[in-house]
C-alpha cells in the first residue's frame, strides 16, 4: 500500500477535514463521533465537552484510534492510535488550542471570518469544555490516488 510522502502528510494535517475519533465503550465495544481536531507539536487536539459520551469514555479509557478522510480534491487516509490525555480548564488554559480549531474550521484560514471565529469561540467558553491531547503511537498514512491493493489481493487477481 503506498505511503502517504511526509510533505503530503504534512499538508495533508493542515486542512479543515473531519475526523472520525473511536473510543472504547465500558465493555470494550468501539464507540465512533466526528470531530474537529489539530495537529500541533506532533500531538492531535481535539475539544469537547463533559456530558458527551465520548468525551466521558476518553478520561475513563485514554486508547482511541482518530481515522482523517478525504475524497476532495484526492482520496486520502490518515489514522493513528494513540493515547489521549485530558486537559481540564482549572487546570490547563483550553481556551488558546481551541480557538486554533475555530480558525482552522470555521475561520478557514480567510481573515473576514474572524467575526465567525469569535462568535464560534464566545459560544464555546459558555459550554462546559475540557480539551484532549492525543498521543499518536501507530500511524497509518495512504494515498489512495496511487493505491493497487496489496500484494496478496494482486497475486489473487492473477490468479483469477
């Protein structure tokens, strides 16, 4: 499976695409949400809020796997598993991070959003928030615009 180049990862963690973050329910089962995240200092950040179930499953469980998408303008795949660790507002300020993820998804890099972007972040700071810090230990980075399956499902259609 072709590797995704480092300047094309690189770029790639730059832009404003959803993430699909899987925790770990009680009973092992794995639990799936959409999230906003950055990549900053070799880290995933990633903000919600107490009462999500999600966000409840990360400070009982810290393993999750974040799955980053893309069709436009290529297909493109990029996945870690990771641990997270939990930064709680009376102890950390959340509040510098997460109006990072504001101006990457709402402000999207255009400076006559940044009215959006404040209102976006004076939304946040009424909710109950904490922030994660996820920890990547297994990266899986493709570039589905040169993939041709692996060897064995090559060696299958051969044969076939």
């Amino acid at each position: 499976m072709p590797r995704m180049p480092d300047d094309v990862l690189k770029q790639f963690l730059t832009e404003p695409h959803v993430g699909v973050l899987a925790t770990l329910r009680r009973d092992g089962r794995p639990y799936t949400v959409p999230v906003w995240w950055l990549w900053k200092d070799g880290y995933f950040w990633i903000t919600g809020t107490y009462p999500r179930i999600w966000c409840r499953q990360l400070i009982a469980d810290p393993r999750c796997s974040l799955c980053i998408e893309t069709l436009d303008p290529v297909a493109r795949h990029a996945e870690v598993d990771g641990d997270a660790e939990v930064f709680h507002p009376d102890q950390f300020d959340i509040w510098p991070v997460s109006r990072l993820l504001a101006e990457k998804y709402v402000g999207l890099g255009d400076p006559a959003n940044a009215p959006r972007v404040n209102a976006f972040v004076e939304n946040m700071r009424t909710e109950p928030r904490l922030l994660f810090r996820i920890k990547p230990l297994v990266w899986r980075a493709i570039d589905l615009t040169v993939y041709r399956g692996k060897k064995a499902d090559r060696e299958y259609q051969k044969r076939s």
